[in-house]
C-alpha cells in the first residue's frame, strides 16, 4: 500500500510541471498516438502467437523440441530454445530474442520442415518409411545414426554441422535393405560373410531364403551379445538391414564376443564347431557342447595358425574367422556310429562303392541302409575267410581300424568273374561297379552273371581299350575298381543335387571328359520322394502330360526317367500355355513335387529337345 501511495504523488507532481509549462506560438503541434481498438490489439497478439508457433515448430522439426506447436513459450519450450542456441552459438537465453527467430526462420532456405529431413536420411537410407513431416523417435533415430557414422555429436538434432554433412552432394548413402526374396550380388556378398563367420550352414548361393534369414537373424543376437552401440539400432528381424551389412561387410570387424573353454556350451561353441568344420578340422556336426573331439580340432587349427599358448581366445577367434584362415590337410579322424552324419561316414560309402558293396549313392549319413550294407560286409569277408572280418562284427559303429582297412585292397580282385563264377557276391560286385560307371542298369545288379552283364562288361572293355571277352578277369576288375576307368561315354550327364535344389548338365568334350554346360533351379519330391540313383534309359515322352491321377493337372515336356519319375515344366490347369499354376513357379528351388523333377518351362524343354534316348544319364543324388 505504501509503495502505491508513493507513485501516485510522483504521478501528480508530474502532471503539474506539465500544466505549468509555458506554451510557446511558434511551437509544432503536439500529435498524440491513438490508443489502439481491442480489436487491432487482438489482431497484433495473433500474428505474435503466430510467430512463435512457427518457430516451436522448426524447433520441434529439427528434433529440439516435441509436442504439439501452441505458441506458447513455456518451459519445455525455453529449454528447447536454449539447445538450439547452443548449438547455433547464438547468446543462451532461452527466449525467442530476433537473433533467435532470424537463425530459425533463415533454416527454411536449405531445410523447410521435417519433411525435407526425412527425405533426405530416406534418400541415404538412414531410415525407410513414409516421410510423414512428424520429426518422432523413428527421424531421431536414424539422425542419430548419420552423426554416428559420420563423426559427428550424436544428438538426435539437427544442427548446424550435421545439415551441412547431411545436404552435401557426397553425403555417403547406405547400402539397400536385404530381405526375404532378394537376389544378386548383394546377397551373394553377405552370404558368403555370415559363412565364413559361421552363422550360416546352407549354400551361398545369391538368393535371400529361409536359410539366410535364419543367419542374419543369428548375426543381429550376436551384435547385441557383444554389445554394439544402441544407436545402430540393431533389430533380431532377420532382414539385413543397411546397419546390418555395413557391420558385417566391415573389414574391420571382429566376431569376438568371450573366451571359450572346454566343456562350455551355447550359441557361440556351435558357432566355432561350424567354421572348424567349413575349414576341414571337424568332422562332426556342429552342436552347442565344446567337447573333447572339437577341443582336439581346435587345438589343430591354433597350431596350423600358428598362435601359441592353448586359450581359446580372442586371437584364437579373430584367426578363426579371418579370410585367410588355414584349412586342414585332412579331418581330426573318429570312431563312428550310427546315427553319425559327415565326411568320415561319406568317406566309407564311398569305399564301399568303389569295392562294389553299394548302390545306393554316398549322402555322407551312418542310417540302417548303410548299417544293412557293413553287415552285408561282415558276412562277405567271414565266408572269405578274412582276417578283417572280425573289424566290421557290429554293423553299428566303425572304429578308426575299420575305416583305415577300407582304404586298403580290403576289397579288391578275388576271382575272375564269368559264366563258371558260382559266387553271387563276387558277380554282384562286379555288376555293382558297371552300374558306377554307366554300364548297367540298377535292376541288372542281381548276382546272376546275364546276357545283360556280359554286353556292360563288352562294352567297359572296348571304351577302355581292354580285350572284349565278356569276361571280368584280373586285369578288367582292377579297371572297374579304378576312379580313372572310363565310363560309358554317353553325349550327356545330368545331376540332380536335391540338397540345394539344382539339376547341373554336362556335355560330352573332344578330350573325353564333361564340362557343365547348363543349371536349372528345380523341386524335387517333398518328403524324399525323388529315388536317388543312376538311370540309363530316358527318354522324351510327352510335349502336354496329363496326371490322371491328379484332375486339371498338366505340365510341359516330360522326360521320363524310370516309371513315373520325370522331368517335367511346372504345372497348368489345362494344356493351355497361358493356365499356369503360378505356384508352382513360385516354388523353384524347394521341395514341392510326388517325386518327379520340376523345372521351368524353357528348362524342361531343353532337356526334352536336346536329350534323345541313349544319349543321357542321368545322376539324382
């Protein structure tokens, strides 16, 4: 009260001086300013309000500032305000001062809103997405990636440096997100990465599948287990993503994420076992536990890397997983059982079948068909009287002894084979091996010496240059039991790798040898349904083949392989070229068939034109 009674005297004292002065004639007008109508007054205090509702919303544009542009000044916004300052080494006030608005407005010449913002990180491919003008979580995020990556403040605005770096013409672009269905050389290059660092087990083979996924999803746990910087933003999606392949493409990094020790388990041992086993030390299938056997071949690969001490650590690992990583001369050898998948099991089918013991091609798996085969064996070498015998009395498991007479003349010649043999085993080991080298067919390796037989044996001999008798004598088996025996030499070989899908041609060269002319995608029979083996005799059936077992069910030229196997285009709902079931298209490279062979049409068709009967073999495996 006090305070207001003394401003009213001062008030007064100066009213009177004002009355009190003389007034001169010669004195200009006095002009008075109008006071303003409430409605001006109203209009002025808009266009303010207007103003700083623009400048809230550059703030909040560039990242300063979130929520809703009122043109309010409050403290959020003061905050907001003061941030920009700094950045923009205005004067820190934390008010909408003219050097303030002039820095904010004069922003509109390079970047108008968020929108341009947007644009721009999408352009490079920080973020992907709609470009929506709402600078959110999403813009900052991948803001803070550019500066990240570009050596700047990570702040999630946009200041000055960053715009500068961010609109310049040699602003580096990430490369473009990978995902479910991508192909080409991008695919190819990550694929062959997360191989090489042991989170993919399939094939590399430039297409974007299930298998890829599953690694890249593998790669992403991985980076988060070793920590890598939130801002990357590393998502387990499974989609390789820009972030994604920069890391994994770098040359720089490193896989390392602990030190292993034996006996440990997880995610990370499996991993080494993979990549032990791409490099030739292991032979076992890659699992979770760090035991004896892959202790053992990763002390192999240390000493061919040529580390010293026996941790399994970081230099164990970046060794383990670099380009130039050694490669073993030969596995760490093993006992094996049934049950067992890998080379070691391979390695005795293939003995088997070069001693003419097996059929069936060698898939590298201990299963009761092979176990079948080792007691067949045993049987063999008791009534020869062999002193190996007792190495193969239980069918089940193999020790290494076993394995290493294998490699030995354990099942070389015994007898001549002819009309007079009264061995069945020793015939059918010899039509065993007419049938590996493209003489006979399977059905003819009966044990019962034929007209079928002698004609396979004439013609082995003559493409071999040995005297043609029809009879298998010494000189004749140590050929057929040979890997550099000629086989029959037909124009054409046609593999068909069902593990990855693919049907490989080979054509008949001036030297004698094959050369692979063509690969077709295909599907096989699901379930295992296409029958491995070695057929002699296809043949082109039909242009249009129906399936009367299946109604509306067609598919473009068939090529009969035996009974109802066939090659053949994928399906249509009519013979009507423009009635394809698209699905089946779709299909290629998986599983999808009964057990024919499906190819795509112009595929089908140059088997069908250019393969007559005789001239192909034909190799499923």
């Amino acid at each position: 009260m006090r305070y207001h009674i003394i401003a009213l005297v001062a008030l007064c004292a100066l009213l009177a001086l004002w009355a009190s002065a003389p007034v001169l004639a010669e004195d200009m007008p006095v002009v008075v300013d109008q006071p303003l109508t409430s409605a001006e007054v109203a209009v002025a205090e808009a266009e303010r309000a207007e103003q700083r509702r623009v400048c809230q919303q550059l703030l909040i544009d560039l990242g300063y500032l979130t929520g809703k542009a009122d043109g309010i000044i409050g403290p959020r916004s003061a905050a907001a305000l003061e941030e920009f300052q700094r950045d923009f080494r205005l004067e820190v006030t934390g008010e909408l001062d003219a050097d303030t608005e002039a820095a904010l407005l004069n922003l509109t010449e390079t970047v108008e809103n968020a929108e341009a913002l947007q644009q721009r990180l999408t352009e490079l491919r920080y973020m992907y997405g709609i470009t929506d003008g709402i600078f959110g979580e999403r813009s900052q995020a991948a803001l803070k990636l550019f500066q990240l990556l570009n050596g700047l403040e990570v702040t999630g605005k946009a200041d000055e440096d960053t715009r500068q770096k961010l609109f310049a013409e040699d602003a580096e672009a990430l490369p473009e997100q990978l995902t479910d269905g991508s192909k080409g050389e991008a695919v190819t290059a990550i694929q062959e990465k997360l191989k090489q660092l042991g989170f993919l087990t399939g094939r590399v083979d430039g297409s974007y599948g299930k298998s890829t996924t599953a690694a890249v999803k593998r790669f992403q746990q991985h980076l988060l287990e070793q920590g890598v910087d939130p801002n990357l933003d590393i998502q387990v999606s499974g989609v390789a993503t820009a972030m994604t392949q920069k890391l994994l493409l770098d040359p720089d990094y490193t896989s390392y994420v602990r030190d292993l020790a034996p006996g440990d388990t997880g995610e990370e041992v499996r991993r080494v076992e993979s990549r032990l086993n791409l490099l030739g030390y292991m032979d076992r299938s890659a699992d979770e536990t760090f035991d004896d056997y892959a202790v053992q071949a990763a002390g192999m690969f240390r000493e061919d890397a040529g580390l010293t001490g026996d941790a399994f650590d970081r230099a164990f690992i970046d060794a383990l997983f670099s380009e130039n990583a050694p490669t073993a001369t030969r596995y760490l050898p093993h006992d094996i059982l049934s049950g067992d998948e890998g080379r070691a099991v391979r390695e005795v089918e293939e003995a088997l079948v070069r001693g003419g013991m097996m059929t069936r091609t060698p898939i590298g798996k201990y299963d009761t068909v092979l176990v079948a085969v080792i007691d067949n064996l045993h049987r063999y070498l008791v009534e020869r009287g062999s002193p190996y015998a007792a190495l193969f009395a239980n069918p089940k498991s193999l020790t290494l002894e076993a394995q290493r007479a294998l490699e030995t003349d354990l099942l070389g010649y015994v007898q001549d084979v002819n009309a007079d043999c009264e061995s069945k085993d020793e015939i059918r080991r010899v039509q065993c091996r007419l049938y590996w080298q493209y003489y006979l067919q399977k059905y003819n390796v009966d044990g019962v010496f034929g007209a079928s037989t002698v004609e396979a044996l004439k013609a082995f001999q003559e493409a071999n240059g040995l005297p043609v008798t029809g009879t298998a004598d010494r000189a004749t088996q140590l050929a057929l039991l040979s890997d550099d025996s000629i086989r029959n030499p037909r124009p054409y070989r046609v593999e068909v790798d069902i593990d990855n899908q693919r049907v490989y041609v080979y054509e008949r060269n001036e030297s004698g040898g094959y050369d692979k002319t063509q690969e077709f995608v295909c599907s096989t029979g699901l379930n295992d349904a296409t029958p491995r083996g070695i057929y002699l005799d296809g043949f082109p059936a039909n242009i249009w083949h129906e399936f009367g077992q299946f109604s509306n069910t067609w598919a473009r030229y068939s090529y009969e392989i035996e009974g109802n196997i066939m090659f053949h285009s994928v399906l249509f709902s009519e013979p009507d070229a423009g009635k394809m079931y698209v699905d089946t298209k779709q299909m290629l490279g998986q599983k999808a068939s009964h057990g024919c062979i499906r190819l795509a049409v112009e595929d089908a068709k140059w088997i069908f034109e250019n393969c007559k009967k005789g001239t192909l073999v034909i190799v499923i495996y």
